[in-house]
C-alpha cells in the first residue's frame, strides 16, 4: 500500500512503527515463543479466558505489528491472518515465521480498508493496534465487515479513565484531570508524531451497537502486586494497582 493510499495520521504512524521497527525486531523471537497475554502487565489470556477456544477458527488481527498473538493463535488451532500498515513490521513478523516454522497469511493493509472479503471470520482480534492507531469510526465498521454474523471483536485499548489524566507519555498520570471527557476523540503526543484515538465509553457503546454489536464485557485491568513500572510511563504501576489503565471490550455481532 503506497503512502498516497494512507490517511494522513496512517501516514505519521506507519513511519513511527517504522522507527521502532528494529526495537521491536529485537523483542519478536521473545514474544513469538510466549504465551499470549494482555497488556503492559502481561496479563495472561489463560487467567482472564476472553478468547475461549480458538480452534478451527478464522481470526483476523488488525493492527498485528511483529503477529506474536497470530501465532499464538495458529498453534492454538485456530486460522489467523494478520493486518498491519507497517511494512517494517511485516518484515520481522515474515522472518518469525520462517524461524518458527509456522505460516499464515499477512497482509499489508489498514485496518479501515481491509482487501479481504466480508463475511470471513470469527472472531477479530486488536491489542493496542488498531484499536488505538486507526480512526474507530473506520475500523470498527471494517470489523464489522469481516465478521460472520455471531463473530466476536476483542480489543485492547488505554482506558477511557487514564486518558483523561495525562497529556504527556513521558510523565506518568497523576491524581488530577487534565482532559475534559466530552469530545475526547484524536490525541497526539509532544514527544513524537504519532497519532492516537480514544473514546468516551459512551461513545464506545453507542459506536459498537450502531455497527451490529452487542457489548458482552469491559474487562478493567489491574496492575498486580508487585508489578514493576511500564516502559511506557503513561501511568506507574501504583497508579494501575488503583485505577484501571486498561481495558478490554468484546463484543459479538448481531446474528
């Protein structure tokens, strides 16, 4: 997909996972050979149970970077396919795959404008990749798309509640808010050019149900006792053990 094809904050986050490309290459073999978990506090799939039996299921993941849950996916059973804008970060999910000895299609795409057929999945995955890199208003009607009727969406995002407690990923939140709630939507950051999307919950529940979906659960997430700080300082880790910086929404379309 040329850059001309992008949306502009598609354009500014893809050359940022570029720049973090080689970091997160470093990190890949690590990730591919672990079990799947949720979040900066590598909360384990197994203790939260979201996805529930993946076999002989067709899974989309938008957003997949180096596609470690992909492959967590495919030796679960299931049939993944993996959609990310980066090229960058295609190439180190590709190379993880020859080593591993495990293959399942990747495609270069944003998560908006997915070139694969309605109707195709079971069950559409994002953890802190489209669900805050792409615009929802697009994504989350491409998911509804590709969805077969009764598939489940499952993404990880920032909570609603951090956001609204910091501007700035280099200072962890405080105790006070500094953003206003109503109209809370694109967010970009001093310390790079990224570009970022959050909703109100409100908002994430009026979006999901006018696309076919029925919210089942809001799962909050808790740093553990004893959880060491983030490599993202958005938040400290005693401030997790109080307030949720993380959550994650599943929801099943309509049959």
């Amino acid at each position: 997909m040329s850059s001309s094809e992008l949306s502009e904050h598609a354009r500014r986050n893809r050359a940022y996972w570029t720049g973090l490309a080689g970091e997160y290459a470093e990190r890949a073999r690590s990730a591919w050979s672990s079990e799947p978990s949720w979040g900066v506090w590598s909360i384990p799939e197994g203790e939260l149970g979201l996805l529930g039996d993946v076999s002989g299921k067709d899974v989309v993941e938008l957003g997949c970077g180096t596609a470690y849950w992909s492959a967590w996916l495919a030796r679960a059973g299931a049939r993944p396919v993996g959609v990310d804008v980066t090229p960058a970060q295609l190439d180190t999910a590709r190379a993880m795959q020859r080593d591993f000895r495990l293959e399942f299609p990747l495609v270069e795409a944003s998560a908006k404008d997915v070139p694969l057929p309605p109707g195709t999945f079971d069950l559409a995955l994002s953890e802190y990749g489209a669900s805050i890199w792409c615009d929802p208003y697009r994504w989350i009607s491409e998911a509804a798309r590709l969805l077969r009727p009764g598939g489940e969406l499952v993404f990880l995002v920032n909570s609603t509640i951090a956001m609204l407690f910091t501007t700035d990923e280099e200072v962890p939140a405080g105790t006070e808010l500094v953003r206003d709630y109503f109209g809370m939507y694109r967010f970009e950051w001093p310390d790079d050019d990224s570009v970022e999307f959050h909703l109100p919950y409100g908002e994430w529940i009026r979006l999901l149900r006018s696309h076919g979906f029925e919210v089942e659960a809001l799962v909050e997430l808790q740093a553990p006792e004893g959880a060491a700080d983030p490599r993202n300082l958005l938040v400290t880790a005693e401030w997790a053990r109080r307030r949720p910086a993380e959550e994650i929404w599943k929801a099943r379309k309509r049959a």
